[in-house]
C-alpha cells in the first residue's frame, strides 16, 4: 500500500480561483465543489485573487476547505503579469479552475509564465460579457487556449455558441449543485422569532441576495406594497448586504412597509432560516443560474421567481414554482397572493421542488461532473 505522503504526492491540486473572499453564486459554487471533491484523489484550494478579508474565509474554514488570498491590486498591472506569476507558482497547482472571463483575463498569461499545465474556466454568467465587445474578444482568443470550459446552464451555453461564436464541442453544461442533506425540508419558524414581530402567524416571505441592482428589490418592494393594499397578513425577510441597503431602508419608509418588512443583513444560517418560512421570492432582473433558488427548492419551498438567466431551466412553471415577467411588481404580487392563499398549490410545488433539485441538482452528482473534466484534462499533457 503506497504511503500517505506517497498519496498526497499523487493527489491532483485544484486551485478553484475567485475573485475575493466576499460571498456571491459562483464563490458558494466553487466552494461546495471543494467541498465534495473526493480527498483522496484531489487536493482541493479556494483561492482568492483580491481582498484578504469576507465571509467566505470563516465558510471554508467551517467546512474544512483551505484557502489562499493572493492580493492582487491594481498596481501589479504596471509589472504585467509577472508578480501574479511569482504568487501562482509558489502554490505548485496542477489544476487552475478559474470562474468568471474577467478572471482569465488578469490570469491567464500568470498562470502559463507560473508554469501552469492545465487551466479550466468556469462561466457563471453572461451579463459582464454581454456589455463589452473586448471581453467578447477576449472569449474568442483565450477560451480555445483552456484545457477545458464549462457553463452552468444551457441558456450560457447558447450564448457563447451564438453570440461569441464558439463551437459546441468545446462547452460543457455542468449546473450549480446543492448539498441536499444541508438544504433538508425540516420546519422550525422559531428559529425566526427574533427576526419577527412579536406574536407573528401570517404568511412569511424571503428573499435572500446581494442588495445590488441586479436583484431588482424597488420592483419587490413594490410588490408587497400591493400585497399589503391586498390585507395580507405577512412579512419580508431581506436576507443579505450590500450597497443598496439605504436605498432599501429609504424605500421602505417611502412604501410604508416598515412594519411589514425586514432587513436582517448578511446571515451564515440561511439552511435554518429558509426552513423557517414559507414562501421564497426572488425578484432578480438578471441572474445566472442562483444557488440560491436551489437552496430554497432543496429546503422544500414553494417559490416565486422571475424567469431570467438560466432560472427557467431549473423550474417549470406551475409544476415545481411560480415564474414571473421581470420588473413586474404586479405579475410578482399576483403569483405570491397565490401562493400565499392556496395551500394546496403550496403543497403541491413543495414536493415537487425538492425532487427536482435531488433529481438533477444534487451535489455529489455535480462534482462528478467536475471530476471527469480534471481527469480528462489530467492525461491530456
């Protein structure tokens, strides 16, 4: 039997490189693929690019992931891509998984000059892209270079293949995975108490995401203004942080939802808080494809989306949630009065919600998926 430094030698390292240790969709992605990687066969590391501070440290450190922060700054770019190289090669990576173009953009030529054999990209989402014609062509010359490119949905697919123009053959779909076992369907609202108003029984709502303008809270917001004109008995959990949060505060007081509405700030809890409420919301007017969605299906909630990004490919209207035009504050107060009104649908999507993500989201069947890109990119130098 060959010894355990013997194994640890053998073992593939897999940098999983991030933009900084701040939490979004593709840093909790890449962290759960950390996560599940089989340890004897690979030796997993989140590295960070910029920012040496953020919630995701604490969340690696929790789940027994190692990390690195590099601490790239604007600066390094007046010695190019030397001092990046310097930083990369003293990790001895076998693997460099990079998420998101704009990494491989400030990364690529670091990671050939380090040394470098095997570099994959991830893409989470096409909007940065989108905006841009030097990113596009950034796409066309660098991702035939990779070893490997995945998307996590279909609509991205489509996307680089239409737009960017990139051949089929070189994409691989592989979706956001959720530990099914964590996001568990276990209803205990009293773990909610301090976030509710005192004696609280109605209808509870939750959103959970960055407050930044993709997320779309005025439309939310005004939504439950119409919810409230309604008589509903509920209340709003805004589960996150972010730039907009005085604009949020400030329309609320404008909305007159102060006491219908709650900004709890970021959370490490959200398994125990989703399994609290009754309803998710998610209002984005652009996404990938959100773990959290995932999350909130795993937990066995009904939801109520918009139908943006790759969304769409996760629920079927009707069958496993509710889907809505974006910015459509009518179209979303509608679909939760619904919901909120007719238990029977709730029931009803709530099962469905969780078979669908054990069916085809759960994470060990998504890290399987990974692993055969590391091991087909592995023989291939």
């Amino acid at each position: 039997m060959p010894s355990a430094s013997r194994q640890s030698k053998e073992r593939l390292k897999v940098a999983h490189l991030i933009d900084s240790p701040a939490i979004g969709g593709s840093e909790i992605c890449a962290l759960e693929i950390c996560r599940h990687l089989d340890p004897l066969s690979y030796q997993p590391l989140l590295l960070f690019l910029r920012g040496r501070e953020g919630a995701m440290i604490p969340l690696a450190e929790a789940n027994g992931v190692p990390w690195a922060c590099i601490g790239w700054s604007r600066y390094w770019r007046l010695f190019g891509p030397l001092v990046l190289a310097m930083q990369l090669k003293k990790l001895r990576i076998d693997i460099l998984h990079i998420h998101h173009v704009v990494l491989l953009r400030t990364a690529f030529k670091a990671a050939k000059l380090a040394g470098i054999k095997r570099i994959i990209l991830t893409e989470h989402a096409k909007h940065t892209i989108s905006r841009s014609e030097a990113i596009q062509q950034d796409c066309r010359k660098l991702i035939p270079q990779l070893d490997g490119f995945s998307v996590i949905s279909q609509n991205l697919k489509d996307y680089f293949c239409r737009e960017i123009g990139l051949s089929s053959q070189r994409l691989t779909v592989i979706s956001n995975g959720i530990d099914t076992s964590k996001y568990a369907p276990i209803k205990q609202r009293r773990r909610l108490d301090a976030l509710l108003p005192e004696g609280f029984q109605g209808i509870l709502f939750m959103t959970v995401g960055r407050l930044a303008d993709a997320k779309d809270h005025p439309s939310l917001l005004q939504a439950m203004q119409l919810l409230q004109k309604k008589g509903l008995d509920f209340h709003l959990l805004i589960v996150g942080d972010g730039a907009l949060r005085e604009k949020i505060e400030a329309d609320l007081k404008l909305l007159g939802l102060q006491d219908c509405v709650s900004l709890t700030g970021g959370r490490s809890d959200i398994p125990e808080l989703l399994s609290g409420c009754d309803i998710f919301v998610l209002s984005s007017k652009r996404e990938g494809l959100p773990m959290v969605i995932l999350e909130a299906m795993s937990c066995a909630l009904p939801v109520a989306s918009t139908a943006v990004g790759a969304i769409p490919e996760v629920i079927r209207d009707g069958v496993d949630g509710v889907l809505t035009p974006a910015q459509n504050p009518q179209a979303l107060a509608d679909a939760l009065f619904r919901l909120a009104t007719d238990e029977s649908l709730r029931t009803s999507l709530q099962k469905q919600a969780r078979s669908r993500i054990c069916n085809h989201f759960e994470i060990g069947k998504v890290v399987e998926q990974y692993a055969a890109l590391y091991s087909e990119v592995a023989v291939k130098r």
